[in-house]
C-alpha cells in the first residue's frame, strides 16, 4: 500500500545541518531543496522552545519546490545559549544576517508563534532582506486602543507580586526545572494540539534535548525580564512585503479571530486561511499549510 505524503512527511527524518558563527555563537540551521531562479528561498523559524526539528514535516514536502532554509533562533535548539538579553530585536538581527551572509538572497520568511514575531521584525526592519512574510499563529502585543481594564486590588497585587516572583533566577529556575519534565512538555503540547496524534514522543524529545543544554535556564528566565518589543501594529506601518497569515482556531493561547480583524485592520491586503489546528499548524496539518504555502508563493 503507498505512503501518503502526509504520512512520509511524518516520519521523514531530520534533515542533517550545519553550523554558522554568528558574533561569536554557533547557530545551528538546515538547507534542502534546489535553488530555483523563478521563486526565492523559503526560511523558516520555529516558536519558543522549539528548533528547526518542529519544521521537518514542512521541509520533507517543500524542498520538492523550494530551496528551503530552516535556522535555530539564538537561545533555542542547538543554538548556543549564552546568558545575553533575548528580543526581537536581537533575533532580527540574526535573521537579517543569516539571510544576508549565508543566503545570499533575500527570502519569503515563515514564522510560528514567537518566531512569527521575529519573522515580521526582519521584515518591517529589512525590507531589502524579505520578499514575502508567512505568519503562522504569530505572536506579538499590539498597541492598546482602549483603557486596560481595572483589576481588583487582590488580584492585581497577585499579579505583580507573580511577576517580580519569577523575576528572581532562583524562581525561574525552579519553574524551568518544572515546565521541563517531558511528562509536563507532553502536557503542554496536548493543551495547544486538537489532533492528539501529532503530540509523539519523537515532537516531545525534540522539545525536551535542548533543555538540558548549558544556558537553556537563563534564556528561559529572560521571558521574565525582557522589555516587550515593537508592538505588532508598528511593524505592520512599516512592512511593505506580501503577507500571508494561517490560523489554527483551536489555539487556546491566542483568539485567532481577533487577532486576524487586527491584522487586517492595519494591514488589509494580507491573505489569510483560518485552519481546524492548534498553536501550531505547520506540524499538526503539515500537508495542508504546505500546499497553502506553495499555493499563495507560485501565485505571488
């Protein structure tokens, strides 16, 4: 009986990678696929706690189309993890040279969750860098409109004294060393996955092997004490690039719905798909982002 391709691209291994020294850090990334002189790369950026490794499905698929680049954002992955302040902007700083120094060219930039985040900064900050932005249940404050609403003062003085908790390393280190266990990661991933299935135990150690990393604590302490970056609506004033948008509906950590009438507020020439997935649709539907992916790029 033939393999579906949804099936091969669930079971395709890693694809081997390669290291870049990056202002004196090694960041890991993987390049498949052939050059192609009627489309530019594809460059993909998985989201917090996650690695090149959450993009396997994608690049076993996409290569068939694309040179495809997939690159571990400093602090993640196989990436080096040194005790620095982890933003946006640092990560856009990556991205930009990463295209710019081993790419060659510049690229359509794919992004999940935080990477999203760091995929849009690259391309409202480098415009030169980005050809096309694909945002997968991206992340990223927007500028408030409307007056924050009043908490009462118990639950008010618990949330700020919950946040100056965690400011602490000792804290942090002790959440970290919680949110860790694989037991607790499959939890997460089952929380954020409406396809059960897709949360195995291989997603699982991807997720689990870079924890135990020296430095993996302190850039997990950093979510805690990094200033918040540019708001998403700013970036969007300064984007100039293609957009196309993908949303899982089941994601309980975002409402995708408002978050696209957002989007779409300031910027309403973007695509977008809304899709029966979590936080994550690229590996939980892979076949189904990937055709969207190549859809809206041959179109372009």
């Amino acid at each position: 009986m033939p393999i579906s391709a949804s099936v091969q691209s669930a079971i395709a291994p890693p694809i081997p990678g390669n290291y870049w020294q990056w202002r004196g850090q090694s960041i890991y990334y993987v390049q498949a696929g052939e050059k192609h002189s009627a489309r530019p790369p594809l460059l993909l950026v998985h989201g917090f706690g996650a690695s090149t490794d959450h993009w396997r499905k994608n690049i076993a698929e996409l290569q068939n189309h694309f040179e495809v680049w997939a690159i571990d954002l400093l602090g993640f992955g196989r990436a080096a993890k040194p005790d620095w302040e982890y933003s946006g902007d640092l990560w856009q700083e990556q991205l930009h040279d990463f295209i710019t120094e081993v790419i060659g060219k510049p690229v359509i930039i794919a992004g999940n969750s935080l990477g999203g985040y760091a995929a849009l900064c690259t391309a409202a900050q480098y415009p030169e860098s980005v050809q096309g932005l694909i945002l997968i249940n991206s992340a990223g404050p927007f500028t408030r409109t409307e007056p924050t609403p009043e908490l009462p003062p118990l639950q008010k003085f618990l949330g700020d004294a919950a946040r100056q908790l965690f400011r602490q390393p000792w804290a942090s280190f002790l959440l970290f060393q919680y949110v860790r266990q694989r037991s607790i990661i499959r939890k997460n991933l089952q929380k954020v996955y409406l396809d059960q299935s897709a949360v195995t135990d291989q997603l699982v150690e991807e997720i689990y092997r870079p924890s135990e990393d020296s430095g993996a604590a302190q850039v997990f302490a950093s979510v805690f004490t990094t200033p918040p970056g540019e708001k998403v609506d700013i970036l969007l004033a300064k984007l100039h690039s293609p957009l196309l948008m993908l949303w899982g509906v089941g994601d309980p950590w975002m409402r995708a719905k408002e978050q696209g009438i957002k989007y779409r507020q300031y910027y309403p020439q973007l695509t977008e798909h809304y899709l029966s997935a979590g936080h994550c649709p690229h590996d939980e539907i892979p076949s189904q982002v990937n055709a969207l992916i190549r859809d809206w790029v041959f179109a372009k």
